[in-house]
C-alpha cells in the first residue's frame, strides 16, 4: 500500500522475442551438451558414406583422392556459408533473428565488384563491402534494442529494402570482374622433384624444386578460416574476461551481435569474388537456408552454461558439413530445390531440443520422459539422415522409421508438458 492507502500499479513491460529466445545461463548444462553432440555424431556417422570417400586411395596417397577430399569434405566446412552461419549464430545467443545475412551478403559482394571495377584495391573494397554490412547491422541492432522492435521484422524489413535497391540499380544478374584481379591471390606450394635421366647428365640427381599454385579456392577457404578463428578467439577472450557474457540479455552485446553478423554476411559475400569471379545479385530476401541449419544444429539457441556460446561455435563447422550433406542427399525433392529437406531437418531439430530445453528446465510432470523424448527425436533424425548412402527401397524404408521414431518422441514429449499444464490449472 502506499502512502495514500492505494495499491501501487506496477507497469510491467512485455518480454521481447530477444529476452524470451537467449539461452539460459545454465548450472548443469550437461543434458544439453550430450543431446547436442550426440546428434551432431550421429549425423557424422551416418551422413559422411554419402561424401563417397575412397579410403583406399586416401590411404595410398593418391593426390586426386586428397583434392576430392578437401573439396568435398573440408570445403563446406571453410564456405562463405560458415561466416554468415557464425554471424547468425551469434545473434541466436544474443535472442535476435538475423533475416537479412543473405541480402548482405549479396550486398558485400556487389560493393565490392563496384569498387574492384572502379580501380580500387581488392584488399580494401573487400574491407568496404564489410564495413558497409558491419553498417546496417549497427542500424538493426539499436532499432531492435532501444525501439523494441522486433528482430526478425527489422531484419526482413531491411533484406527486402536491399532486394528492391540493388535490383533497380542494376538489371543484370551478377557483376563479373577481370579475369585477372587475383591472379596473384594463389597461394603455391613447393615440391622437390627428382628430374628424368634425360634432363640431367651423369652423377647423382638432385632434386628440382618446383612451385605449385593452388586454386583460388584455397586462399578464399584460408581467409574464411582466419576471419572464424579471430572471431572465435574473441568469444573465447570474452568468456575468460567474464564467463557466461553472450547469455545474459544485455542492449550492447545484442547491438554487438548484430553488428559482427552484418560485417561477417557481407565478408562472406566479397570473398565469394575470389574464386567465383562475380557477384551475384540478390533475387530473394532470403536464400540458402544452409547457415541457419548449421547454427541450430550446432546449439545456438539451445545450450545454455558457461562457455556454451564458445562450444557452439566451435561446432558450427560440423554442423555446417552435416547439414550440406543432408541438404544434397536426403529427401531430395526436386520440385522445391534443397530448400524443403533443409527445413525438414531444422524443424526436427528445433523439436528434439525444445524437449531437452524442458527436461533441463526441470518440468514438473515426466521430466525423465521428456529426456528420453529428446533421446529418440535426435535418434530418428540420424536414421532418417542414415537413408543418404543407400539404394532407393532401403532409402524410402529408413525414411519412414526415422519419421516415426522422431514422432513417437515428439508425441512422448508433448504429452508430459501438457499434462503438466493441464493439472497446474
């Protein structure tokens, strides 16, 4: 009561959609943590025979083995698509809903084609282009924090805006560069070679060493690498200075995120230039859903604890292998393109670790059955993904028992938390 006798009114402000998705800052976070790298195993597990690795020749050191390797297997672990995952990610562990990565990446590349074509220096029209992203992430950062608004709205909002502006700058449907504005980007090895009896005369060989240039490919996989190392080591700094500092829903540190996600969208498109030689024109607002995969996968929105956010980066290579495997080799549906499978999986996914969010969380009613939930969602993901590798008629088999082990799970999950709420009322 106060002084005048009257009730005090308190005005209690609506929760966000940033406060009410950032991870919790978890005791014990090991439930989650197991669910997690379980599924992203078991994925590995069943999903790398579909990569059709020759093991035999990897062994006997067959240097066309080893390239196919590293193209198939390494490369969308190092894609572009791991920057614009990483920045999406971030935003998942500050509560935001990044929408606009595509449309800045497409962005990123087009600043920097102009500029590369206008006689800039390719180093610093790539350093543009991200500066331009950083830019308009900072934008979407204050307007979600300090205006309220929400982060999924702010973002799609600006990814059409960025659509319309670029298609009515230019009707054509990429902006290619020279053909030689990197050609001293390759990066060589050095290989000592023993020379044929006919190129040498008489007495012992000696060997000739010869440089080797590598395909673009390499220096854009290793620049991707460098930008996600410094990233990481920065979140790992981070967690040292003040462990559990991406969990709590603070207005800088989401301002950050999204400022880090628009810098790394748009370096991801400019570095596309490198070894693609064009920038392709955004046509959509939204895109490949391969980054967004691999951010849930790798727990974004679900672990929860110190050192999480850092352990969730760490994944997101794997995740991003694991989800491009899924998305080229299950349930390839050609009417839709590989969009449809890749949401199949993340919806599968989102279910298998809400049942884990709630057991971790400590429902009242069947916290054991929510676990075990989890358990057979996460299992009838990697029986469903296990149809890759083989024929069509096991294919369509595994299939369906992946489809039903991951809807008795579902089922086992949902009926204990709506039990629950049914009696607390």
């Amino acid at each position: 009561m106060s002084a005048l006798g009257s009730p005090k009114v308190e005005k209690r402000r609506r929760k966000t959609i940033e406060q009410v998705l950032h991870p919790p800052l978890l005791a014990r976070p090991l439930s989650r943590d197991i669910l997690t790298i379980g599924l992203l195993l078991g994925m590995l597990v069943v999903l790398l025979p579909a990569a059709k690795i020759d093991v035999t020749g990897l062994v006997s050191g067959e240097v066309s083995e080893f390239q196919y390797v590293f193209r198939s297997v390494l490369g969308p672990m190092a894609s572009v698509y791991l920057l614009m995952g990483l920045g999406f990610l971030l935003c998942l562990r500050a509560g935001a809903i990044d929408l606009s990565i595509w449309a800045l990446s497409a962005l990123g590349g087009f600043i920097a084609a102009t500029l590369i074509n206008a006689g800039m220096n390719p180093v610093v029209a790539i350093i543009s282009g991200s500066i331009a992203g950083a830019g308009i992430g900072l934008a979407q950062g204050l307007l979600t924090t300090f205006a309220r608004l929400p982060s999924p709205v702010i973002t799609l909002t600006v990814a059409v805006l960025i659509v319309i502006a670029m298609n009515a700058f230019s009707h054509e449907r990429e902006i290619p560069l020279k053909s030689d504005v990197f050609d001293t980007w390759h990066m060589t090895v050095q290989i000592d070679h023993l020379p044929e009896d006919d190129d040498q005369a008489e007495g012992p060989k000696v060997p000739v060493r010869i440089e080797h240039a590598q395909p673009l490919y390499i220096t854009r996989m290793f620049v991707v690498i460098v930008i996600y190392s410094v990233v990481l080591g920065a979140m790992m700094l981070g967690e040292m200075i003040s462990p559990g500092w991406a969990l709590g829903y603070r207005r800088l540190l989401l301002v950050l995120a999204m400022s880090v996600s628009g810098a790394l969208s748009a370096s991801a498109g400019a570095l596309w230039l490198i070894d693609h030689g064009s920038s392709p024109l955004a046509t959509r607002p939204v895109d490949n859903m391969l980054p967004v995969a691999a951010a849930i996968v790798s727990g974004g929105l679900f672990l929860g604890g110190r050192g999480r956010s850092l352990l969730s980066g760490v994944l997101l290579p794997g995740a991003l292998l694991v989800t491009t495997l899924w998305q080229m080799s299950v349930w390839n549906f050609q009417r839709w393109g590989y969009a449809f499978q890749t949401l199949v999986l993340v919806a599968m996914t989102l279910v298998a670790y809400w049942a884990g969010a709630k057991h971790s969380a400590g429902a009242r009613m069947g916290s054991r059955r929510l676990f075990i939930g989890a358990c057979m969602c996460i299992a009838g993901i990697v029986v469903f993904g296990s149809s890759a590798s083989a024929d069509v008629a096991k294919a369509t088999t595994l299939e369906l028992i992946g489809i039903a082990v991951w809807l008795i799970g579902a089922m086992g999950a949902v009926l204990p938390v709506r039990f629950s709420r049914i009696s607390e009322k």
